[in-house]
C-alpha cells in the first residue's frame, strides 16, 4: 500500500474531487479532469505562447477587465526620476534596482541570474537582500517580537540597489562565479550541478557591516497570486508539523510575519521565505524597495536610502498632494493589486498522457507532495468572487521546510532559518522556458533544469532526492514529463 503519509497530507476535498489515486502497489493512477484546470474556473485556456502567464482569471467579468489593463499597465510602467513634467510617473529611486515591475517578472514571468558580468548585465531579476544579526537588546527584542522580521546592514539597508538616478553611485554590483560538481545517477547519467559563489564590486558608500548575511532572490512568475492569498490560514496549518510528531521526516513550519495593515503578526505566504502576509504587503515592498517609489503603505520617497546615504536624501522626490502625498497614490495601488490577484493560471497540457499519469505516480510515491501539496480550496470572498471557493492545484503547502546545506543562505527571516525556504507553488512550471526564453529554477536560479532543482534538494527532501536520484532512467523522464505538464 502507498504510505499512510499521502493520505493525511491531503485535504477532504482532494479525495473528493479525484476519480482514484491508488489502491495498491502498481495501481495505475486515473486521470483526474479537475487538475487541468488548476485555478478552477480562474484557468485560462489561451494558445501557449509567451504571454501564457498574462491572461486575466477566465471567469473574470468583463466590466472588470478594463481595472485589469489598467492594472497591468501599471506593472509595465516605467518610472522616472524626479521632478519630471510627467508627475504620474515620477520620483525613481534614487537607489532603485529597476524602472519598473515588469523588468524583473518579464511578461510575468521567472527571473533569471546574469549571463555576464556587470556591466554587461546588471542581473535586473536577481536581487540580494541584505541583514546583520542583532547588534543590540532594542533589536534583539525588534526580531523576537515579530515585528522585524531582519536587521538591515546600517549603510545598505535590507536589498543592494545596483541603479541609481544621474549624480547618485549605486550600492553595488553582484558578482557570480559558479563552480560545478558533477552528480552520477544510478543508471549512469551524469549531471552538472553548479555552486554559485557570490561577491559585491563597486561598492558605492563604503564597507558592509563585517556580519553581514546575504541572499540572492531570483524574480518569480506573477500567476496565480490571487488564489494563494485565497487559501484559508486553517488549511496551510493543518499541514504544519514543525516538530514532526508523525516522524515521517516532513517537518513544515508556518512563517508568521508582521502585517503592516493590521498591525499584528499574520500568516507568511509570498516571498522565497514566506516574509509577506499579503500580497498588497508584497507589492508595496517591492515598489518601494525595487524601484524607489512610495506609496500610502511604504510611505518613503527615498526608498532604500539610508542615513548614511545623505546625498540620496537631499535630492527631489515625486510625492505631491494630488498623488495622496506620495508617488504611487492609492487608486494606482488598488489597481495593481487588483491585476496581481487575478493573473490567471494556463491550464494543463498533456495532463492525461500515458508518460504524464506514470510522471504523476512517481511524484506522489516519491514524497514530493509531503511538501508540494497538490490542491487546496480557496475561502469565500465576496469582494473578490472570481477567486472564492475555486479547487486549486498549486502543489504548494506555502510552509517553511528545511531544504539543507546545500541551499541555505545562512540568512533568517522572521521564523525562517537560514536552510529554510517556503515551498514554491509549481503551477506553470513547465511553461519556464516558453515565457521567460531561459529556465533558471531554485531561489537563486542557479538550477538550468528541472532535474538540477531536485537534486539540489536536500535536508527534508534529501529522501525524495534519493530517489529520483536511484530511479530507473524511463521514471525519472516520466517525473519530468508530469513537472512539465503543470
């Protein structure tokens, strides 16, 4: 029999709505027509090419399609610095890693690492924050209470800004050289994995702090956002387990961070490490942090400008009364948010294929959905009624897990240690290549393919790594034919 595991990781409603997982060992697993839609009646079933991750929800009225536009028009938006005859679209950085959203989740999609040095390539979709332990009893009380989730290092803050507006240095420039070990499989097959190792040049205002932690951020894609924000905090909790009690090796955390809005600590569900509670939380991070531009949540005109940075705060800015006091007012806010909520998810392809069935087997009697939780439902939401009570199969449980030495980056985050990483949802994965022209997988995007990401697992998945690691070579293609097909 398939272990017990499987069954209890997996919600009511899953079991409901499948035809039939397994019933005995060398069972085939049946097809079941609900995973090809996987955003419910949010999926969208557009020709695949490289606009697949910027439809709206298929259920989306149309009198509301127009707030999508403008929404997504406001993601491409290329801001200026200020002061611009363009007052709508100024008060860039001064420090800033890019002009605008669409920059680094191009067509909404995955990021990628540089293929050259800078300045060749200023690495635009490959961020580094940047953190200190605590120096002192205010901080220290500052993380345990939750309301820092990281110490910023005092000259650079919490993300190096490799662009800066005309008389301003940038912060830095990230360097990557990689060194690369081959890996041998069972069957024979060789695989090169590579070790990025990371430096900063041209520092623009002196040495970093002597502890400074760092962690490289690649940008992901943009679909399905609205859902994951739509899954009840019950249901990602019934599957924590930070202790293990169930001694099956999984041990999923939740990341509770501080919610702005709220002014509490709330569930963490957005971001490599899950340090953003919402996804309004999220975008207002990243327009302030990523390009400079404040709004009413992230109410700074200077960004990441720091005290130590006193030529940064002494140049113009874009907030003025008619934009709320800020650059980016609320309306613009709302709509952007309302445009990341409702980015529909392709459907599958292929998803009742022979390989594809056999591919799906082996990820569920694998262990991989200890982790990558196939399906959840979403709540009621009657303000947002596209994305409420959809059955969905982001293959995500949104929880912390221990991924091991070879992926951490020694750097924490609220509750997340530094080996800790949420699960990344895997919907659209197979569809890398067709919108972003590169695959570039894991946090870092140091993994080329799907099967240099698994074997870079380890920690709580070094079990599942084995054994994709010891398959025969026809079940290890098959895996990568179901990976593809979401």
């Amino acid at each position: 029999m398939m272990k017990n595991t499987v069954y209890t990781r997996l919600p009511y409603f899953y079991l409901l709505f499948s035809l039939q997982l397994f019933a005995a060992e060398g069972t085939e697993i049946q097809f079941a027509a609900e995973e090809v839609e996987q955003g419910g009646a949010t999926t969208h079933h557009h020709p695949i090419n490289r606009h697949a991750f910027s439809q709206p929800a298929a259920n989306l009225a149309f009198e509301k399609r127009l707030d999508f536009k403008l929404g997504n028009s406001i993601f491409k938006k290329l801001w200026v610095p200020a002061p611009s005859s363009t007052t709508a679209s100024d008060g860039l950085g001064p420090l800033y890693n890019a002009r605008s959203c669409m920059q680094c989740h191009v067509r909404d999609g995955r990021g990628h690492t540089p293929e050259s040095d800078w300045p060749a390539d200023n690495a635009v979709s490959l961020f580094l924050r940047l953190s200190i332990p605590a120096q002192n009893e205010e901080q220290a009380k500052a993380l345990a209470s939750g309301q820092q989730g990281v110490i910023p290092e005092p000259t650079y803050g919490t993300q190096l800004q490799d662009f800066a507006v005309t008389g301003l240095a940038a912060e830095g420039h990230l360097k990557i050289r990689y060194t690369e070990k081959l890996v041998t499989l069972a069957d024979g097959e060789s695989v090169a994995l590579r070790r990025p190792n990371y430096s900063i040049t041209h520092l623009g205002y002196g040495p970093l702090h002597p502890d400074t932690m760092f962690s490289p951020r690649i940008a992901p894609a943009m679909i399905g956002l609205g859902l994951l924000e739509s899954i009840p905090d019950a249901s990602i909790l019934a599957l924590s387990d930070p202790d293990d009690q169930n001694n099956d090796g999984i041990s999923g955390k939740a990341n509770h961070v501080w919610n702005p809005q709220t002014q509490t600590l709330s569930l963490g569900r957005f971001g490599w490490k899950a340090g953003a509670a919402t996804l309004n939380q999220q975008n207002n991070a990243a327009f302030n942090g990523d390009i400079g531009i404040s709004t009413p949540y992230a109410n700074n005109p200077y960004g990441e400008c720091t005290p130590q940075q006193k030529a940064c705060l002494q140049l113009p800015h874009g907030g003025s009364a008619h934009l709320d006091g800020v650059e980016a007012p609320n309306s613009m806010i709302a709509l952007l948010l309302f445009y990341t909520r409702h980015i529909a998810v392709p459907a599958r392809r292929d998803a009742d294929k022979t390989e594809v069935l056999a591919g799906k087997e082996i990820f569920y009697n694998s262990g991989c959905i200890d982790c990558h939780q196939p399906t959840f439902k979403t709540s009621t939401r009657p303000a947002l009624p596209e994305l409420s009570n959809q059955l969905i199969w982001p293959y995500t449980d949104l929880l912390l897990h221990d991924m091991g030495a070879g992926l951490a980056d020694n750097r924490p985050e609220y509750q997340a240690s530094g080996s800790e990483w949420r699960t990344p949802p895997l919907w659209g994965i197979g569809l890398t290549q067709t919108v972003s022209k590169k695959t570039h997988y894991l946090h870092d995007g140091r993994a080329r393919t799907l099967l240099e990401a698994i074997l870079w697992h380890g920690g709580e998945a070094e079990q599942a790594k084995l054994t994709v690691k010891n398959m025969p070579t026809s079940d290890r293609h098959n895996l990568i034919k179901f990976l593809e097909s979401l």
